[in-house]
C-alpha cells in the first residue's frame, strides 16, 4: 500500500483525524535475506503480533522472496496502544 502526502489544507486535516482517531490500520512486513548456507532453513515459520493481535503461524520461503508479512491485522491500531501510547510489535519465530 502506498500513501501518498497530504498536500491541501482539507487533506491534511483528515490525515490528522485519522491518526489522532481511527480508525488506523496498517501491515507489517519480515525481510530476511536468502542463506547460501548449507543446512539453512528452506522454509520458515512464524508469527506476527501487533498490541494484543497475533497472526499465524505464517510459512514463508526466504529463498523464493525476501519479505514476507500480513497486510492487514483487521484491528484499529490505535486501540491496541499501551496505557503509555506505545505500541508492541513482536516476530515470533518457530522454526
């Protein structure tokens, strides 16, 4: 997904609303370069978790494509921001 810069005073203002209020959705993406090595894994497995959302297990082959991920969580963000307004985001790799 691609976003492009708000740029008139209108846009702008709803770019703000929309991260001050949500609803804000997003992806999240793994990189990991192809091993050479032999031994290496062929394929790996793992999970992705945003606030309190987790998804998976996702397989990938690294070898094939060096990113992987989910491209939408189907929650608001926003909502899964801690007390102190961070946000948690964890790779969880099995294998």
């Amino acid at each position: 997904r691609s976003w492009k810069v708000p740029r008139s005073r209108r846009q702008k203002e709803l770019y703000a609303k929309k991260v001050m209020e949500g609803p804000l959705d997003g992806c999240l993406k793994l990189k990991a370069m192809s091993s050479t090595t032999e031994g290496a894994p062929q394929e790996i497995e793992y999970y992705l978790k945003v606030g309190a959302k987790r998804m998976g297990p996702i397989k990938h082959k690294f070898s094939e494509s060096t990113v992987s991920g989910c491209d939408d969580f189907g929650v608001d963000w926003l909502k899964q921001l801690e007390p102190d307004l961070s946000l948690t985001v964890c790779v969880e790799i099995l294998k």
